[in-house]
C-alpha cells in the first residue's frame, strides 16, 4: 500500500505500528513520517479495544500545543467517544499533578494548612513580587510534611521564602515543584507502592509523545507505568531530541526501553520532502555524512530558523523574530511580548511564541486582553513613526499597569533596545517580513522554503557530518528538516 501519512491512507509501516498486538511498544518515528497520526490510531484503537475495561487509556506529550494536536487528531477520526471519561489526552505536567493531588487526599503527603487539593500555576513570578536574590526557596519533604529550604543558586529575580510559605498556605503550587515532590515520593517505597496501586486500579493504557525529550522524573513515570502492568507506547525520535537544558536525558530513552520491554517500530518513510534536493539532504544529515547549503535570500523562504533567538535579530530588519529571548517571567518582560504578539498578529496571524507565558506573568485575561489591543496597535503604529521610544515605553508600562496587579519594574536600557528591534522591523522597506523562530520553536512544523541563520562554526560542524549523541547537532537537524523543497543560508548580508 502506498500512503501519504495521513489519518484515511496508512502506509504498511505506520499501520503496524498502530494496530500492533503488542502491549510494549516504542516507536521511532523520522520527520514528516506521521508520528501525530499514529499515536492518534494506537490510542483510538486502544481505546475501542476492550470495552468492559473501564480504566482509563491516556496519552501525553510534553508541550500544551502538542497535546492540543493530538487531542485534535483523535477526535477528527475517532469523534468524541474517545475522549469521554476517563480517557484523556494531557500533559506530562497534569499527570505528576493528579499523582501529587492522590498522595495529599490518601494522607500520605501533607500539604501547609492541610490543603488536599492544589491551584497550579506555571513559575512563582506567577503569583509572587520579586527580589534579586542568590538564594532560592524551593520545596521538599520533611517525612510526609511538605516543608520550604533554602539553597544556594545563581542569582536573579526570585520570590522570598515568606512569600512562597504563604502561598502554599493558600494553596498554590508551581508544576516544577511538583515535579520535585513526585520525584522524591517515588524514592520512598511506601509512596511509590501508593502510586503503583494508583496507575494499576485507574490506567490501562499510556501512550507518552516525543519520549527522548523526557527528564529523570518522566521516565521514572514510565518505569512505574510499566510495573504497573499498563499497556505503554513511547513514541519519538533519537535525533530530534532538544531539551537537555531542562534536564532531558535522551542517553537514557534506550536503558529504559530495554527495562520495560518494549519492541521497537520504525515510522522511516517521510511525506515531507517533496524534492530531490531535501531528499538527499535529509538522508546526508541522518547518516553523519558532512552538507553544505545553498545561499538565499529572505524573500525566497517562508521561515527563518536559528539555534538561539538572538542571531535571529541580527539578521536584518527584514525578519520578524516570534520571541526577544528565552521567557524569564519578568512583569516588563511580558509587557514588551504583548507588544510584539500584536506586531506578529498584525503580520503573520499568529501570536508572539511566549504570548500564553506573557498573560499569565501579568494575570491578564482575554477580556483583559481585548480591552489592551487598540492600545498596544496605537503604540505600534508611534513606533513606526518618529515618537521618543523611551516615551513609548512609558506609555506601554502605563496601559499595562491598568491591566495588572504585578508591579512593572523601572525602566531598564535592556526594555528600550527591545522596542527599538522592534521599530527596525516596522521601518523596514521590505515587501514583506519573514518569521524567525528557533528550532526548539520550529520543531514539528513544516514549510515550503526554509532559511537558516548559521554561525561559522555551525556551518564548519554542517560540513564535518552530524552526530544524534550531541544536542547543538541535533538541534542543526531539527532545523535543516523542516523544508519540504528547499533548505538555505540566509546571512545578514541577504537578509
């Protein structure tokens, strides 16, 4: 059978991989191969397999728009049967929250003031006023109590320890420390055989999305899973691994595999390339052979991609980065990305990548959000023309602090050259801007033409050959196969 990947025309190898009989199940899955409609099959046919089990058949995925994918794909061909209670398709994070909450409420973790259930909320800067500070509150246990140290770290902006207390006291607790706590609970055999019991009477079957991207505390999840007697498919791809830096341990996905005996399946055909060229590039990249790119222009791709956000900035007036940096958290931080989603709105009919991140640091909702919009465009529309940009970085500190009950730090030079990028591209004599993303953001997409920002030694590492062992390599991977005709250089002097 010949197919295109797609949920009505299953090629023989994403067929058996969906449908296989096998209880343990890890699949590979290469770019463009389908790995989304897969997962959504093996869980719809998981799902509809044994009805008078009424235990639950769950998939995760690390990312909200991940999940949101697959969530869709399911409920476009299996319709909404799939999902009704108790299957559902989640993040990693509400799992290690509904694992926490049934520690507190079976009284085997106590939580400040007695709380059983918890409000969740992403970082404390959330919630919480600030201060420079080289010590941070974090959480652990005390027996069964959950109590606040502090610890030596790099500093930065953080929360006190008094102000963390009386959070937990209202309740509230961040998803990183409740990674902590689960963690240290499965060291503990009493809990662990809690949870075990848990996964056992509630989960029949666990499908984990883009499993090389999973931490210390996540594959422990699986092993658990795996005791439990669950039904478990891991799905992902060796060299499309890209978050070391939260703490992701792809050397160990293989150690793991073995453990819970799970049998491989490869998904190696992919629908993506759709000239000779990608082809061939793709299967250079995939088998360590060196590459060099071909030179362009911004105007003859759809994207720009580049491992870090900065370089992309650099490049010229012509690109539209979807992000300044990385997303600290910091109040101004978040009012300077809700002046940049309106732009990319305006541009692209997308929203800034940290856009969710930005209302949230703020507390601002979409009616919030609304009420801000034809403030933000007015300001865009003073940066495009001559008004000082310190003035309208006061006016935006301003319209924000009516919307906010955060306290908007003073204005820093840092807050000025953002909006200055910003001003670069709105003056740009260009036909049209191109998007900037980098490859952690580009991962899973796909256009027709894609531009890649290299450094030197970027494009001497191209030409020695790639290595799936080291992350920068992978990340040049990720990067380099997102084009369905044509990957090429884009430099600051053709941007």
């Amino acid at each position: 059978m010949t197919g295109t990947g797609t949920d009505g025309d299953l090629t023989r190898e994403q067929l058996i991989a969906a449908g296989t009989p096998q209880r343990r199940l890890y699949i590979e899955a290469a770019p463009g191969s389908g790995k989304t409609t897969v997962a959504a099959q093996r869980f719809g046919i998981q799902r509809f397999r044994n009805g008078n089990d009424q235990r639950a058949v769950i998939a995760v995925s690390f990312t909200r728009s991940a999940t949101a994918e697959l969530r869709g794909r399911v409920l476009s061909h299996w319709g909404p049967a799939a999902l009704a209670w108790p299957h559902r398709i989640v993040t990693l994070d509400t799992i290690v929250c509904d694992l926490l909450t049934h520690l507190l409420h079976t009284g085997h973790m106590h939580w400040p003031a007695g709380h059983r259930s918890l409000t969740m909320i992403d970082h404390w800067q959330v919630l919480l006023d600030t201060d420079w500070t080289g010590w941070e509150p974090i959480l652990t246990l005390d027996g069964d109590q959950v109590v606040t140290k502090l610890c030596r770290a790099r500093s930065e902006s953080r929360p006190t320890k008094a102000a963390v207390n009386q959070a937990l006291a209202e309740g509230w607790c961040t998803h990183q420390e409740a990674r902590r706590l689960l963690e240290m609970a499965l060291g503990d055999s009493a809990m662990r055989d809690v949870l075990l019991l848990r996964l056992t009477q509630t989960v029949r079957a666990l499908i984990i999305d883009e499993i090389f991207d999973a931490n210390a505390l996540d594959l422990s999840l699986v092993r658990l899973a795996a005791d439990a007697g669950l039904d478990v498919t891991v799905v992902g791809d060796p060299w499309q691994a890209l978050y070391g830096f939260r703490g992701a341990r792809p050397d160990q996905v293989p150690i793991v595999v073995k453990e819970a005996g799970l049998v491989q399946r490869d998904l190696s055909t992919s629908f993506r390339w759709k000239s000779e060229e990608q082809t061939l590039l793709a299967n250079r990249l995939r088998t360590g052979q060196g590459v060099s790119l071909p030179q362009g222009r911004a105007e003859d791709v759809d994207v720009l991609l580049a491992l870090q956000w900065s370089p992309l900035w650099a490049t010229g007036p012509h690109v539209l980065p979807l992000a300044y940096g990385s997303f600290k958290g910091n109040p101004q931080e978040a009012a300077g990305t809700l002046l940049l989603s309106e732009l990319t709105q305006r541009t692209f009919g997308d929203n800034a990548t940290f856009h969710n991140d930005a209302l949230t640091t703020l507390g601002i909702d979409h009616q919030a959000l609304q009420r801000l919009r034809p403030h933000l465009g007015a300001l865009l529309d003073d940066l495009a023309g001559t008004r000082d940009v310190a003035e309208i970085l006061t006016s935006l500190n301003t319209v924000i602090g009516k919307e906010t009950a955060r306290r908007i730090p003073r204005r820093h030079p840092s807050h000025i050259a953002r909006l200055e990028l910003l001003r670069a591209c709105l003056q740009a004599p260009a036909a049209r801007l191109i998007p900037g993303l980098t490859a952690h953001q580009a991962k899973g997409r796909e256009w027709d033409h894609v531009g890649v920002c290299l450094t030197s030694s970027e494009r001497g590492t191209l030409r020695r050959g790639l290595s799936s062992a080291n992350e920068d390599h992978r990340k040049l991977y990720v990067a380099l196969t997102r084009a369905k005709w044509t990957t090429m250089v884009i430099s600051a002097e053709t941007a």
